[in-house]
C-alpha cells in the first residue's frame, strides 16, 4: 500500500489558511487552490473508481465553500462601508460616516483634532489657503446659511450668556459707580445699570461675528466646552464639505462607480451556486474605485491585513510556480494532467 499516496489523498483539500490566519493573501491563495483542484478534478480523466473521485470532490467543494463564505463576508463588508462613505445622494449618512472614521481614529476628547480633520478637508476641495484663512472663509460661509448650522446659533447664544452673566458680577463686585465710570457711564443707580447690561451685551449677530473672527483653537475649545463639537463636525460636513465633495468627485465619475460597486455589493449578498460564487468574488476582488481598488480597503474594513501585493498575488497564483505544485498534488491522487 502506497501510505504517501494515502497521505495526499487525505490532504488535497487542505489549505495553509484556517480561520484565524487574518493574512487576506493566504485566504485568497486558498480560494484560488480550491477552485482550481475542483475544476481539474471535475474535467480530467481519474484513474480511479467514481465513487473515490466522488468522495475526494465533496471533501474539496465542502472546503472551497467553506473559504468562498469567508471572503464573501470580507467583501461584503468592505463594499458596504465603502457604500456607507459614498452616499452620494444622502449628505445626512456621507456625514455621518465621516463622524464615525474621526471617532474611530482620534480622541473624542481632542477638540483640535476634530476641527483640524474637517478643514483639511475643506481646503482640499476649496484650494489657495493655510489652515487659519480657511478656518475664517468657512465660518463666513457658515454665518451666510446659519440655518443650517443650529450649533452655531447656539454658541451664539451661549456666549451671550456668558457675557451678561460676566457684566453682572462685574456690577456686583465693584458697585453702579465704579462699573459705569469703566464703561464710560454714570449711573445713578443699579438698575440702571443692569439695564445698561441688558441692552449692550449685543445680539447674535453680534456674537456671530465675533465667531467668524476668532482664530481655531479659541472656538473649538468653546465647542469642546459646550458639548456641541460632534454636532457642529456634523452639520459641517453634511451642508458644506458634502456638496463640494461631491461635485470633485461627480466630475471624476463618482456615479457609475458607485452603481457598479453598488451593484457588485447585492450580487455578494444574494449569490448563489458555486460557479456563480466564484465569479462574482473574482469580479468584487477586481473592481476598482477612483483612487484605486477596492482591495484597498480589505485592511481598513474586512478585519485582515495583507502581506504583500494583491495584483502580483494574483498573477503568482494563475501563473506562477503555485499551479505545477497543485497539478502534482492532482497527479499523486489519481488525475490524469
């Protein structure tokens, strides 16, 4: 009895990934070995009896589905929130994926951070200024649609708040005399000078305009402060980065991309068959976006890192050394190549 041809025979659907190995190429090398074992298998002659090649066929299609389900979830995945950070005609979600990548990466407590991320990208799309003179060009851009910024008219009201309160306890500790000879005023009594306060502590344009001078690291403090900087990263994003974002991007074919990876994305979700499986993850692991593929995000989102070049991966695993190796596995089996 030939005990390594036993040994083979046992080991033809085994693959160098399990798992745990989180190596995207090593699962990919699985899924390419599989598929070809089970396509050489199926249409070559065997020197041996049906139900031996028939058995030795199951083992294999039971393990290729089992790794083709692994990198469909992959996929998925990464096609989703790649999908879920394009959502090019709902600035709502766009910003709300942007909000999640910053949580995701910084200190929700660093305010500078926040603000910095966000002008960034502002001056990405809206090129020609340092950091300080895009800061002031947004929040000019802010106060002309305030609508669309309440955590704007909030601080606004806030800081006039705060400003009253200030005065008042001015008024309290040095006295209506003293108090208004400081304001160049004279006040007979403290209501009248409360009064004064009252009256001269400004509107909220007054303190929107105050906001539109003020330099970064002041404000987003202030925002820190008031608990409203998610908020105001937020409405940012959503009414004034979003609109400018897209129209970069549409001019670059940001729409056909999106439906074709939108399409690609449901096929993932609802294939079925083996064949049809395996074609459609070739397809997905092909597909490219503006700035490059999707792969690109494999480590981003699919919870795997990758060891090398996909691209050249690929060529190693259709051309390479790696086919000889599998067809004498096939060969000490029983396939005739």
């Amino acid at each position: 009895m030939n005990w390594y041809k036993i040994t083979k025979l046992g080991a033809i659907w085994d693959t160098d990934w399990d798992s745990g190995d989180e190596d995207f190429l090593n699962l990919l090398t699985a899924v390419y070995e599989l598929e070809y074992k089970h396509s050489v298998l199926t249409n070559n002659p065997f020197a041996g009896s049906p139900k031996r090649k028939e058995n030795i066929s199951k083992a294999i299609d039971e393990r290729l589905w089992d790794v083709l389900d692994a990198i469909k979830q992959i996929l998925i995945e990464v096609f989703r929130m790649w999908l879920s950070e394009h959502a090019l005609t709902d600035p709502e979600q766009w910003a709300t994926s942007r909000m999640t990548l910053l949580e995701e990466y910084y200190d929700e407590r660093d305010s500078g951070t926040h603000l910095t991320n966000l002008i960034d990208e502002f001056i990405r799309y809206r090129p020609g200024g340092h950091m300080g003179s895009a800061f002031y060009i947004m929040m000019l851009e802010i106060t002309d649609n305030i609508e669309a910024y309440p955590t704007v008219q909030q601080v606004a009201v806030l800081l006039a708040e705060d400003r009253k309160q200030m005065m008042l306890e001015e008024l309290a500790s040095s006295g209506f005399e003293e108090f208004g000879s400081y304001h160049g005023q004279d006040f007979q009594t403290e209501e009248e000078a409360e009064k004064f306060i009252y009256q001269n502590i400004g509107n909220i344009d007054d303190f929107l305009y105050e906001m539109v001078n003020d330099d970064l690291d002041n404000f987003s403090g202030i925002l820190y402060k008031t608990g409203l900087l998610e908020q105001f990263t937020h409405e940012v994003y959503k009414n004034l980065v979003f609109p400018m974002w897209y129209e970069h991007w549409r001019e670059q074919g940001i729409d056909e991309t999106r439906e074709t990876v939108q399409n690609i994305y449901e096929k993932l979700e609802s294939v079925e068959g083996l064949g049809n499986t395996i074609s459609i993850i070739n397809l997905a692991i092909n597909t490219s976006h503006q700035t490059g593929g999707m792969s690109d995000y494999i480590e981003q989102y699919g919870n795997m890192y990758i060891s090398g070049d996909i691209v050249s991966h690929l060529n190693t695993l259709t051309q390479g050394d790696m086919i000889e190796e599998w067809n004498e596995e096939l060969r000490e089996i029983g396939v005739q190549i």
